[in-house]
C-alpha cells in the first residue's frame, strides 16, 4: 500500500511516523517531507502548494492514499483534482476548505447552523467597518476574511487601534487579497482548546482534545507565532462538555454544509474558547492542527490508515477511533529571532540522546538534510514529544528531550501545558 503525505513539517513527520506503524506497513511518500520525515518515507521534492506538480506525481505512481496535512493545498483544490483523478484523499473538498479560507463563509455557516460564536459583521469598506466599531466594545477583534499566515488576526485594545487594523487591511493591503474583506468581531474571554474532529461528511469521531500554545514567550507573552507546544488531553475540555461540541458545532455544521451542497470529509479543527458563555467557536480550521497533532496522533491506538479511509468512504464510526490513556506533550523549538527573522542551515546536535529518553520521540518540523547533517530550515525547527503516565509526567520526559538538543539560538518555551496543573 502506498501512501502519499503532503506536507512538510511537524504536523507531517507526525502523521508519517503514525502511519508508519500501521499494520498493513505501507510504503511512504512526503511531499516535500524535512529530515525527520526522511527516515521513514521518501521524500518528493515537491512543494506543498505545488497542485499540478503533486498530480503528475500521483497520476504516475498511483499511491493508494493521500493525506494533505496543510491548508493551502486544501484551498486550492488538491483533493477536487485527486479525486477526480481517481485518486483517494484525505481532506475536504476545495468548497469545504472555505471554512478556513474564508472566515465571512465560517461565520455565515456557524450563524445557518446554530453553531455558538462570537457576533461579528463583515466589511469591505474602511469608512463603514470603522464607523461600525462604535457597536462593539473594546478590546475588540478585527480579522482578515482569507489565509493570512496566523497574523490575520488583531485584538485591538482600543477603537483606535481597531481602525488602525481596518485601514491597513482594507486601504494599505497589508494582506492583499486576504484582506479585502474584514471581520469585526466581539471578543471572547476563557481558556483556548482546540478539538480536531474526523468526519466522513455526516459521521464524526472527536480526538481527544488539546490545546496549543501560540505566544512566543512564557507566560503567553510576545508576538503570536504557528504554536510553540501543545499538550493533550487538554482538562478545559471536560467531558460534560463533548456531546455539545459533537452535536451543536460538529454535526451541525457538518448538516449545514450538506444543505448547501457539501460533503465535508477530512478533519474539521474547532478552535474553541471555553469560558463563562460555555463553549463558543472562534475559528474552524479545514485540517489537522500543527503542534496539536503531534500532541495528538501518538494518543492514539491501532491503525491509523482504516480511519482515514472510512472517512473518505463516509463508514466512519466513533469506535474505530481508540485513545491510549496516557497524556502526551509537545513541545516546540524554534529558530532564534522566530517569528520574527532567522537564519537557517544551523547544524542541530543531540538528536539521537533525546531519542533515547524515556518516552520521547523527536518530530522535525523545519529541518533538511545537508551533507548528510540535520540543520534548521524553518522557524519551528522540532517538535519534542513525550507521551507520560499524566500531564505532568509526559511534560517532565518532553523537556528531558529538549535538554538533550542544542543548536544555536535555540529557544523555547519552558511552560508547556502548565496552565493544565493549575487546574
Ligand atoms: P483565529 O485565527 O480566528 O483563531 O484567531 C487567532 C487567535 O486570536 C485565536 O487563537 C485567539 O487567541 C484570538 N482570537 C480570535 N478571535 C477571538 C475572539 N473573538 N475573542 C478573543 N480572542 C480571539
Ligand atoms: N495550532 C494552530 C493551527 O494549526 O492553526
């Protein structure tokens, strides 16, 4: 069985290193894969976004399952053109992908679908949009509608400000495209989780939950960034919780699209904030979370290849999807000045030591091979991970991993999945 992963960083050497241990021992494919991935598939030097490039390749060599790890390729149609190649893939149809790629579309479908959600109003015009903003009390969210890289979003702590992020949007294009429509929205207080749920268009199976870390710093301070660790299960989620995410935000939104002519499969990802108003959605995500998979996949029991597959052939059922009871952290290093610039091509050392910890298992997110030497290639350069007996167990071996890693400019957060122990 061939399986082709298209992706190429953590939440990708995730997914191969899951699969790889699937029962039927498929031979894997990663497109374009990093150093991690490496080890365990071949990797394609093919890049993720890369839509006509990536289905020559699979026209060619006809693998048996494709699993799309990023958004980009989603919003562009990689999976309309698989299938329609004949192809079996993972992921949600290009109309599907809109309730990441637009976040007007994601909030016209939660409002359709009852689903709970902060109010907002959409705007093209600067004057309108900031005239607007008298409705609405600070601190006050203003959001770009399409993919923006994580920075689309601005919590403005003042009307000013808020103008301020309108303008650059809609006026100085800051975003292009992305930004020529604008979200004002109300702001939520609480406690951030996310729940990754698997859907084959009308049948769910939620993941056990978790919950990223997106500040740079400790003690969630400094600019955002892709996520600098996660943890999983994630207690703000409490099981009273579950048959409200299942049946008010999953499978509602799941009959919504139905209704208007989408069959979504694929991973729907719920950020959700959980507090005081219970549980509202702050943004859906049409794919599995990075680092929230790495915290996430090695949770999980049996075979991985079954689920995707039903998933595509609308036969998921909650039972094939077995959770491990021990807890799981993961915990991101990243290139000094990240997310701001940095240099790549620093040599990483340590790899193999913190292999060797209890527990531990070393995803590589931005890494490449050089002169057969693992160097940093991205911003988010590795993901230590380590599954424990509890949180705080699984945190203690994830951090004996980092230890064992060194490369210059390193950095990390050393409170990965505290918030959870003071619980
Ligand atoms: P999004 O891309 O919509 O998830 O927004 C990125 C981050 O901005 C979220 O993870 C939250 O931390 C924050 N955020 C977005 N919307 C809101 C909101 N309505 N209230 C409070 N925080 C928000
Ligand atoms: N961890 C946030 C995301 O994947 O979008």
């Amino acid at each position: 069985m061939k399986v082709l992963v298209i992706g190429g960083g953590g939440r990708e050497h995730a997914l191969v290193w899951k699969l790889a241990q699937d029962s039927c021992q498929p031979q894997l494919f990663c497109a374009p894969g990093n150093a991690g991935t490496a080890a365990l598939a071949t990797n394609l030097p093919i890049a993720a976004e890369d839509v006509a490039g990536l289905l020559t390749w699979a026209t060619q060599n006809r693998p048996d399952l494709t699993v799309v790890g990023p958004e980009a390729p989603l919003c562009a149609g990689v999976v309309d053109a698989f299938t329609a190649a004949g192809l079996r893939t993972f992921g949600p149809c290009q109309a599907g992908a809109r309730l990441e790629g637009s976040k007007q579309f994601s909030k016209e479908v939660m409002l359709a679908a009852g689903v709970p959600t902060a109010r907002a109003a959409t705007f093209s015009d600067a004057t309108m949009a900031i005239q607007a903003l008298q409705q609405f009390r600070t601190p006050v969210v203003i959001k770009a509608d399409g993919l923006a890289a994580g920075k689309g979003v601005v919590i403005a702590a003042t009307h000013a400000e808020a103008a301020e992020a309108i303008q650059a949007m809609l006026v100085e294009k800051v975003f292009g495209a992305a930004g020529a429509t604008v979200l004002i929205e109300e702001f939520l207080e609480g406690e951030e989780a996310s729940i990754l749920a698997l859907v084959d268009g009308e049948h769910v199976a939620l993941l056990p939950s978790s919950q990223d870390h997106k500040r740079i710093f400790d003690d969630d301070q400094g600019p955002n960034t892709g996520g600098m660790g996660a943890y999983s299960p994630a207690p703000v989620v409490t099981p009273d919780l579950l048959p409200l995410i299942r049946e008010r935000v999953i499978l509602a939104t799941l009959r919504e699209l139905r209704r208007r002519g989408i069959i979504y499969k694929g991973v729907l990802y719920a950020g959700l904030m959980i507090g005081k108003q219970g549980v509202q959605v702050l943004e859906f995500n049409c794919r599995f979370g990075d680092p929230e998979t790495e915290a996430v996949l090695p949770r999980l029991a049996g075979d991985l290849i079954p689920v995707l597959q039903a998933c595509i052939d609308g036969t998921l059922d909650e039972s094939m999807v077995r959770v491990r009871p021990e807890a799981c952290t993961t915990v991101v290093m990243a290139a000094g000045g990240y997310p701001g610039t940095y240099t790549k091509g620093t040599p990483i050392h340590g790899l193999a030591a913190a292999a060797q910890q209890t527990d531990v298992c070393v995803f590589h997110a931005g890494t490449t091979l050089h002169n057969g030497e693992v160097v940093t290639a991205g911003g988010r350069v590795l993901a230590v991970t380590a599954l424990g007996a509890d949180l705080p167990q699984a945190v203690a071996h994830a951090y004996a991993g980092v230890r064992a890693i060194r490369f210059e400019g390193a950095q990390y957060r050393t409170d990965i999945a505290r918030r959870a122990f003071n619980r």
